[in-house]
C-alpha cells in the first residue's frame, strides 16, 4: 500500500499543476477537455498500480561477477564471491527474473599479483515491469590474482558405447595430442590430463568431430579456475563394417585363341589359392578370385606370365599373394588326314608279269596338324611284296612305313588281289 499512497500522491501533485490553469478558464471548452484527460490518465495510473503493484525488495538470485581487463601475467587463484540486489520491479515480473537478467563485471586493468577489495558495477538487461537497480548489497568484491603459470598435458579421449553389430572402429586420432594449461600455480599442478567423450553406440559411420576438452585431476576430478589452449580439438574414429577371411582358388581368365592347328592343353597358376579378406556377404559368396586377362591370342608356345588379381572394391587378399605366375601350356591340335596312295610292287619275278594295274588304297593318318598340314601323297610309300610268288592270283598285303612325327592309323583296304601270269 505503501507504493499505491505514493503513486496517489505524485499524481495529485501533478493534478494540481496542471488545474490551476484550468480552472481559471473553466469557460473555455478546451480547459474541461485538458482536464478530462488528466482526470483519465490519473485513473489509468491508480488502476494499473493497484492491479500490478511494484515493489523494492531483495533479489534471491546470486549474480556472477565477471572479470575484465585481466594482465596477462596474471590468473584469478579464487572464485570471485556472487553479489544480490536490491530492485524495484512490478510483482508480477520478480519472480520470472534469472541471474541472465543482469551483468556484473570488475575491472583488473594494471594489477599486479595480490588480493584486492575492488567495487564492481552492475547493470540489468531488461526492462521488463519498470525492473530498476536500487543498489547492490555490497560496495566491493573481493578478488585474488597469482602469477600465471602454464604446463603442457596430455588428451584423453574417453570412447563410450560400441559400434554396430559387425562393425570395428580404430583408435581415436587427435588433432592435438597435448595442449596447454594456464592458470594459477596451485590449480595448474593439480591438472594431469584433458579429457573429452565421445559416445559410438551402434554407429556404422567413422567418427570426425570437434569437441570441447575439459582439465581433470588424477581422480578424475573436474579442475577449475584454468583455461585450456586449444580448448577444442579435433577427433577421429574409423568405424568399418568387421572382415572376415577365407581362402579361394585362383581362377585364370585367358584372352584369345591359338595359332590355328593348337590347342591349350592345360592351364595352371601359383599359387593355386589365396586367403580374401572382405565383408561377411563378400566372403560367404566367392568361391575364386580372377586373374587379370593373360592374352594367348595367336600363342604357338607355351605361354608364363605373371598377373595380378582382380580384387574386388571392398576386399583385400592376406599374405602378400597379389601377383600369381600363369602357365598356359599350348601344344599342337591333333588331326586325322587321309591321303589316296598308289600301290607299287616289289620284288616280283624276272619271268613273271602283273596282269593289269595295281588299284591305289587310302592312307589315314592321325599327327599334330602342323605336321600333317606339310604331308602329300607322294611322301606316302605303299607297296606290296611279290617274293616268292608263282604265276596265278594272290592276296597281297599293303605295306606302308611309318612318317616322321605322325602315326598311320589304317590303310584301306588292308590288302589286293594281284593277278601274276608267266611271261
């Protein structure tokens, strides 16, 4: 009530000024309409006060007192102590208000090391339900500086949770190994290590982030009063789905045909195997690793090369076995010629003579093609022997010698008849 006589009082002083004109011209129009709106402003300001009255009390809410300005030769060994105040603000405001309404701040330009009693100035940042500083509850605050000291002190990254099902991660890559510690002698001793965390529970993607290093003592104590250059830094973590191994035949992929008249006769690598290393899906379903092509194309020889593999994206073969040596054995085609020979005798006898031509016969020969393709009928000897054979009809055999690198295979027909008269 205290609050509404005052408002009352200021504004039947301001009524008052504000009359005297009036009423000495009371006859004039204007002055009854000036007073009317005095009248009406007057209510306005009893009826808004006596709804939301203001009032001047204590502010239970402790206030942070900021340094500036603070030697860079110097740390602040203690917490600066809060402040209260004493405000005049509308009822209905006072209890919303939070130490982020106000700013308290202490100069420490040119101090040196020592302890000082210093006034400190305040200010509120927002003007929400006429709020007004009054006064602080103290004149000064008391601040501590001793001389800065820094040492240098190792990260520690604290990896929480684990990655997917089926995934691996590596160890945490720093961008700063250490960093440096700065502050007052006593709390810096107490720093043995600059931690952050980072949480990879069922990730399945690699950790790259910035986070925020906070000093620690031996027992893993938060450490205050120090600050930490870089005070971020930078992480990262390598999370790739788990390998699995399994060893798989090696299998030749061959370009181009022989020389005409070859074939290939075998094919052979080494090793034979290699041990792959990839995904579960990968490695359940490959049975081979492909050779890179070996061109043979036109080869009339056995052709050794060695090749590399054609690893898939995503997998790896273990042991070093990433060039295998490749023989591809090429030998000539084996062919079957057949030759019409004429048949020759032999040792017929001085009072004898063939009656009529002897017939020729067909040669069949089996021999790699490139021989075979050199072969004519007049390298092909057939004969038959008429030794010892008297004047009349005979069933004669053909004789025909083996060929050099080729095998007669049959002669047809095997034998004829010679028909032998006396001369």
């Amino acid at each position: 009530m205290q609050g509404i006589a005052r408002i009352l009082q200021e504004t039947l002083q301001f009524l008052a000024a504000l009359a005297r004109p009036i009423v000495n011209s009371l006859s004039d129009n204007r002055g009854l309409a000036a007073l009317s709106v005095v009248l009406a402003f007057g209510l306005w300001i009893f009826v808004t006060d006596t709804e939301n009255p203001t009032q001047t009390r204590v502010l239970p809410v402790d206030i942070t007192v900021q340094p500036i300005n603070v030697p860079d030769d110097v740390a602040i060994a203690a917490a600066i102590a809060p402040v209260r105040l004493r405000i005049t603000v509308a009822d209905d405001v006072f209890d919303s208000l939070t130490a982020g309404a106000f700013e308290a701040s202490v100069d420490l330009d040119g101090l040196t090391v020592g302890s000082y009693e210093l006034p400190f100035s305040v200010k509120a940042l927002t003007g929400r339900g006429g709020l007004r500083i009054d006064e602080p509850l103290q004149d000064t605050v008391t601040v501590n500086l001793a001389q800065l000291t820094g040492k240098s002190v190792p990260v520690q990254i604290d990896v929480t949770g684990a990655p997917a099902p089926g995934f691996t991660m590596s160890p945490p890559e720093l961008d700063d190994d250490t960093v440096l510690v700065t502050g007052p002698q006593e709390e810096v001793d107490k720093v043995t290590q600059v931690t952050a965390t980072i949480d990879v529970t069922a990730r399945t993607s690699s950790v790259d982030q910035a986070v925020r290093l906070t000093p620690r003592s031996d027992r893993g104590f938060l450490v205050l009063r120090v600050n930490v250059e870089p005070s971020i830094t930078g992480v990262t973590i390598d999370i790739e789905q788990e390998k699995f191994s399994r060893s798989v035949a090696v299998a030749v992929i061959t370009d181009g045909d022989p020389a005409a008249g070859y074939n290939v006769a075998s094919v052979s690598v080494n090793p034979p195997t290699v041990t792959v290393r990839g995904t579960e899906s990968f490695v359940t379903g490959t049975d081979s690793i492909d050779t890179q092509p070996v061109d043979i194309d036109g080869a009339d020889e056995t052709v050794v090369r060695s090749v590399s593999l054609d690893i898939p994206s995503g997998a790896e073969v273990t042991g070093g076995a990433q060039v295998v040596t490749v023989t591809v054995t090429i030998t000539p085609a084996t062919s079957e010629f057949n030759f019409t020979v004429p048949v020759t005798a032999t040792d017929l006898g001085s009072s004898l003579s063939i009656v009529g031509a002897l017939p020729s016969v067909t040669v069949k020969l089996i021999g790699p093609f490139p021989i075979l393709s050199e072969v004519s009928p007049a390298d092909i000897s057939a004969t038959v022997n008429l030794s010892d054979l008297a004047a009349g009809t005979h069933a004669v055999t053909i004789d025909v010698p083996q060929l050099a690198g080729v095998t007669v295979a049959r002669v047809t027909p095997e034998e004829i008849t010679v028909v032998l008269e006396s001369q």
